[in-house]
C-alpha cells in the first residue's frame, strides 16, 4: 500500500488536507498547492474558510495574492464540513496548542480535532500532528484516540507521524516552504510517507527517529529562545545600571564569527511559541520527578520584564516632573513583534494593565491592528482603536513607550514629536531626540 501511496504524491493527485487554518495553516495549505497538490482545508471558524473562498486576506502579513490564487483554484477547497476529511489522503492538524489557566498544556484543540479525524479516518489515511507539544503526545494521546474511535490499528491499517511546524510570521527570508522539516514517524512506513509528502514542497525533510524525538526538537527549539532572551533581558538591567548600552555591546559581540549568537532584549515574551512551549516541556518533566529549572527561571525573568519597563518610564516621566498617575501614554506596537498583527500573549497587553493600574490614560498606536479584535485574555480592551499618527496627536502625550518597532513607523517623526520617548526596542537607534531632550531605554 505504501509505496502506492508514495506513487500517488509524485503524481500529485494525493490530497492534502488542513485542519486549522491560522497563522501555520494557512501558509501550510498555500505552500502544497504552490506545488501543484490538491488541498482542502478545514476549520470551525466559517470566516476564514470564507475568506479562502473569496479570496480575503485575514492574516495581514500573508497579502492578497495568496488568497487570490487559493480562492480562484479548483484544487483548494475550504470547508467547516469535517464529514468530507475523508476527501483527504493526508490529514495535518495545525489547531492551538495554549496553556490553561495553571500553566498547564490545554490538549483540548488536539483531542478534539483527533476525535473528529478518528471518526472520519479509513485506511491508508496518513495523519500528521504539526502543533507544538510536550513529547509523547502522538504516541500517548493522539494514536490512542484514533484507534479507539476507528478500530483501526496505526502503523498497519493508516499512518501517523509528527512533524513541528517551524514558521515564523513575517519574516522576510524565511516561508514555510525554506524552512527544512523535523519529521518523526510512528514506525518506518509513517516514516516514509510523510517524508514523501514534505519534499514535494518543502526545501529539507529532516527525519528523526520518532515522534517523542520530534516533538522534542520543536520544545528545544523554544525553550533556547526563551533562555537566552532571557538572559539578555538580564544583562540589559544590569548593564543599564552601569551606563552601558546593552545594544552596542549585543552587535559588538555579534562581529565574532563563531560562538556567539545574537539575542535582543525587549519588553518581555510575546506570541503563540516562546512564552507557552517551554512550560509544555515543564509539565511533562513532572511525571519523571525532573526539574526544568532554567525554564522556569528564565519565565520568571522575561515575565518581570514588563514591571522593569513601568518603573523605567515612571523615572523617564519623573525626569519631567510629572507623576504616572494621571499622565498620558502612548504605547507604540501592540503586535508582540515586528510587522505582524499577531497580538497573542504580547507584553504591551500587560503594559497597558500595569500603567492603568498606576492611574495612568493609556492609549495605543499599531497600523497592523487598527482596532483590538476580541480576545480571550483581554475582553476589556476589545473595540479600542489605535490612535492617529500625526504630531498634535503624539504630542497631546506626555509619554510615548515604544514597545514594538514595526519598520514602516518613521521613528524620526516621533523624535520630532513627543518630548518623552521610552524605547524598549532600540528603534531609536541613530536617531537624535529634539533638542535637549532625552530617549531613555528600557
Ligand atoms: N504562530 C506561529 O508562529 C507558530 C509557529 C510555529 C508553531 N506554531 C504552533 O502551531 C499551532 C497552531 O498555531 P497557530 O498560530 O496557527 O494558531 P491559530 O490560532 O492562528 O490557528 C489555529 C486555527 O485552528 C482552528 N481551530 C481551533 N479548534 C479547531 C477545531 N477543533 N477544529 C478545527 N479547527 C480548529 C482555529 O479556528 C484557527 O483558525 C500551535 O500549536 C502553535 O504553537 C505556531
């Protein structure tokens, strides 16, 4: 059967479907299509399924012509029907992966969607976790479901492997197609498989020896990103104490052409990945009496960050004789990075939070996001509208906090016009304040 099926991707009249159609899925489900698979794509959000079919842009950083080849091809269909998965030759499931309220894995997303996959499973389906989880979650949880619900036995009568999705949202050299792909199978001809879907489209298929293996490369992947920006969140404080900026002495060091790997310090984590994974990781630990001792310090340090940026602009406004209750600030970037309007888990929520807590009239500018959409940490603040972005505007502020540098905002107007800048994000770089004012980092 196996090596049918393979035939059938050269051939490429193996269908791929999609179930989760957000920041992952949608590049993904684009990506096979771009090389010429069918493709179908589910969710239970009827907006983006209709979106695809008309052709409407929902993630901003992904543009129209994405849509528009999607929507007007008659290999994509997009769909909230989870009857027509068994259309679908390969079933890859891109759904939430968060944490509950006690920092906890919320599995809720994966069980479900695996439960609808298992009712609808037949044999010689090919089904692939591409979210990001604790290892042994494919193992333990997924291939359990998926049996139980189909009679079906995997590695015999269907295939399934793991393989993280390694995207990252609006960043200009990488798509998900150049990015190579971690790939763990349950039992060689899962293996084989998935590893054959993937190069149709995909620059590297990277296989390892498992799914746990592969499900550990992704947690790793993340837990390095959340310990080292925490330390340079660290030394930020410390070097800020001492006069030094931390920036210079980041891109300085970044001139050694070996051993060294540059971080930036920022106002504390944000998005679906590097505040979240590692705690996955933690959790599991647990059940083999082992300690993550540097993720969890590290969290404590990146989750402090945002209390170090309220006392730095409380001193920056102090500097002009004025208290933060009652002042007006500014927030600039609500995103958690750069030229995304992606806002998960951003720290600028917190921000927001701590400076009204102080008594503080917050506002916020971010051209990504217009206006705050609903949330499910942040009720209160959807409807809010970004502010204008003209001098009398920035200017009616006392206090302008970047804590986002998109690129397209023109940091020398804002130099220009607010009196009190505090940049989180070194977008002042270069850039010289009004006259005899002050930037102050943070
Ligand atoms: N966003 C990133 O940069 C990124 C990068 C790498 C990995 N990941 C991982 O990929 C996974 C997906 O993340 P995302 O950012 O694409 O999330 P997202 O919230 O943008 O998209 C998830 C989609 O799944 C849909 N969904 C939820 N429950 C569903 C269900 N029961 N059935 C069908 N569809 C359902 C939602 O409507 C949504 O469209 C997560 O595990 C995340 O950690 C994300």
């Amino acid at each position: 059967m196996i090596n049918k099926l393979i035939e059938r991707i050269k051939e490429k009249t193996y269908t791929v479907g999609i179930i989760g159609l957000g920041y992952v899925g949608l590049p993904l489900i684009y990506t096979f299509h771009k090389e010429g698979m069918p493709v179908i794509g589910y969710d239970i959000d009827q907006s983006k399924v209709s979106n695809i079919q008309s052709g409407t842009p929902y993630i901003k950083h992904l543009g129209e012509e994405m849509m528009q080849s999607l929507s007007q091809s008659n290999r994509c269909a997009a769909t909230t029907d989870f009857s027509r998965l068994t259309e679908a030759d390969a079933v890859l499931l891109c759904v939430p992966t968060p944490l509950n309220q006690y920092r906890e894995p919320d599995m809720s997303y994966v069980i479900s969607t695996t439960e609808t996959v298992a009712h609808n499973l037949r044999e010689g389906q090919l089904v692939i976790l591409e979210s990001t989880t604790y290892p042994g979650t494919t193992e333990e949880v997924m291939i359990p479901l998926l049996e139980k619900h189909s009679g079906l036995i995997a590695g015999k009568d269907f295939y399934v492997a793991y393989s993280p999705e390694r995207e990252d949202p609006g960043n200009p050299n990488f798509n998900t197609a150049k990015i190579p792909k971690v790939v763990g199978g349950h039992g060689e001809d899962a293996l084989k498989l998935a590893q054959a879907l993937y190069d149709t489209a995909i620059v590297q298929t990277v296989p390892v020896s498992d799914t746990k293996t592969a499900e550990a490369v992704k947690i790793t992947e993340n837990v390095f990103r959340s310990v080292n920006i925490a330390l340079v969140n660290e030394l930020k404080v410390v070097y800020a104490k001492m006069g030094i900026d931390v920036h210079e002495v980041l891109d300085a060091a970044d001139t050694k052409p070996f051993g060294f790997m540059k971080f930036t310090p920022g106002p504390g984590l944000g998005g679906h990945c590097i505040p979240i994974d590692p705690f996955y990781l933690t959790w599991k630990a647990r059940e083999f009496q082992e300690n993550t001792r540097f993720i969890e310090l590290a969290g404590e340090i990146n989750t402090h960050m945002p209390q170090y940026v309220i006392e730095q602009t409380s001193n920056a406004l102090n500097t002009h004789k004025k208290a933060m209750n009652g002042s007006k600030i500014l927030l600039v970037g609500l995103a958690y990075k750069p030229n995304v309007d992606d806002m998960r888990e951003s720290p600028t929520f917190e921000l927001f939070h701590l400076l009204e807590d102080l008594g503080a009239e917050v506002a916020y500018y971010d051209p990504y996001i217009p206006t705050i959409p609903p949330t499910r940490q942040h009720a209160n603040y959807t409807g809010r509208k970004s502010t204008d972005w003209n001098e009398a505007t920035v200017a009616s502020f006392d206090a302008v906090l970047i804590s986002t540098n998109h690129s397209d905002i023109d940091y020398s107007e804002l130099a220009k016009w607010s009196d009190c800048i505090i940049d989180t994000r070194n977008a002042m770089k270069g850039i010289s304040p009004k006259n005899g004012r002050h930037i102050f980092k943070a």
